[in-house]
C-alpha cells in the first residue's frame, strides 16, 4: 500500500486475514507523516505492517535514524524492506541497500527482520553479475548482524525464470525465504505498464501463458495460472523455503478478494 491507501486497506479488511504483512512503500511523492499514516493504519487493523526504506531517497543518516524512530514509537520497526530506490543519483549517504544494512541504524531502533530485493528478470539498469554479487552480500551481512531476512521478488508473468532464478539462488548458498512477486488480478493495459516500466518480459508466448492477450488491452488478468504452475514446478529440496507476495496492482480489495476466494 501507498500512503494514500489507507481508505482502501479498510474497505479491505474483512478480505484480509489478521496477521496478514502489508507493505508500505517508501514513494518519493510522499511525505514522512503519510507513510506512518499508513503504518499506523495497518497496525491498527490487526495486519503487521512493513514499512520501505528506500536508501537513495534518504537525505542523511539523521533522516534515516528519525524515520526508524517514528518507526519505533509506532511500534513497527520489527520488520522492514529495504530496496535501493529509483533515483539514479543519490540523494544522500545511502547510494544502494547494504549501505542502509551497514549503517547499525536497524539494530539500533529494534529491527529483527529485513527484506531484501530479487529480480529473476534482471534489472533494467543493473547487470546480472552486480545483482547476484549484492544479494549474496545481503544475505551475508544480515547473517553478520544477527538479523532474520527474507527475499521478494519483483513481479513477472513467467513462471519458468522464477525457478530457475531461485535454484541458482541456493546454489550460491544463500537459504533465505523467498516470496515471489504476483500481481493481483488488474487491468492488462495496467500491468502491462508496470512491466515495462520494470523490465518485466511481456512477448506473446508469456502474455498468453499468463492468461491475457497483447491484442486486447481492455481486459483483466489474474495470477490463477502462474500460481497454478509455480505449485506444480515447486520442489522443496531445489527451491526450499518459498511463498507469494502480491503487488496490489489492481488495488487492495481486488487482490484480497482473490486471495480470500482461493485460500
């Protein structure tokens, strides 16, 4: 969720099983008082919430360190995600994720659990040796530190690099959960937009696969499919500790009413 969602979390909620994670981003076009609006909010609703910290937005250490405090008082610093963000230059010390990790910030303000970024797609503007060198890096310092830590994947309509991506991943040694990113169900010109945005792979063959039509744009997908076939490609011993994490593309209420309906 947004800063803005927070009327839509609501609505929501009956869909939504207590305990339930929800992310709140970290969007440049919102302010500190929003995002812990929406942290509040989702505590107050009996979910846990998981507030961003996207490190090069981060103007300075004392920023960081005031954020994690409000964190604190909220009683929400118990977990968190940090991502490197989208500026390309930073806007202060933070310049990717494990600067935000090496800080000694987290500890500091109660931190136990950090979630980190995978990309089975690659990444628009890093190359594929830099991303498997930073998470086994992660991986490595939250090992270092004692923290607990956990992988989401950014989002994809192919089930195929998704796997694979996550075998490659333990045979690096790293045996961190993963939760692959879903889109919830949403409009296809919608998803298709965040793709591109994200350098998600979108051809015919994995349009179709997926379930909707690069002819037709009007229509809605849903993730039945890749669910469907992850489960089938899911072996324990190969991938191990694995889940879903669902992008709220189409808004929360659409996404909890699939989840809900599926359970």
């Amino acid at each position: 969720m947004t800063g803005k969602d927070v009327a839509h979390l609501e609505a929501a909620r009956e869909a939504v099983p207590p305990g339930t994670r929800v992310n709140v981003a970290f969007l440049g076009t919102e302010t500190q008082e929003l995002r812990l609006a929406a942290v509040r909010a989702a505590a107050r609703l009996g979910f846990v919430p998981v507030p961003h910290l996207s490190a090069r937005r981060l103007r300075s250490r004392a920023e960081l360190a005031e954020f994690l405090a409000a964190l604190r008082e909220a009683d929400a610093t118990e977990r968190v995600f940090v991502v490197g963000g989208d500026p390309a230059v930073p806007r202060g010390p933070f310049p990717d994720t494990l600067s935000v990790l090496r800080s000694g910030l987290l500890q500091e303000y109660g931190v136990r659990h950090v979630g980190v970024s995978g990309y089975p797609e690659g990444h628009p503007a890093i190359d594929g040796p830099v991303l498997w060198s930073a998470i086994e890096e992660k991986a490595a310092v939250l090992r270092e530190q004692g923290l607990d830590g956990s992988v989401i994947t950014q989002f994809g309509f192919d089930v195929e690099p998704v796997l694979t991506w996550v075998e490659e991943l333990r045979s690096r040694g790293v045996d961190l959960p993963v939760r692959v990113g879903v889109p919830g169900p949403a409009g296809v010109r919608r998803l298709l937009s965040y793709a591109t945005r994200f350098g998600v792979g979108t051809g015919a063959g994995i349009a179709r696969k997926y379930g909707f039509s690069l002819t037709n744009l009007m229509g809605t997908a849903g993730p039945d499919r890749f669910v469907q076939d992850l489960a089938e490609g899911y072996d324990p011993v190969r991938h191990g500790d694995l889940g879903l994490h669902f992008y709220t593309f189409g808004g929360l209420a659409a996404t909890a009413d699939w989840v809900a309906a599926r359970a």
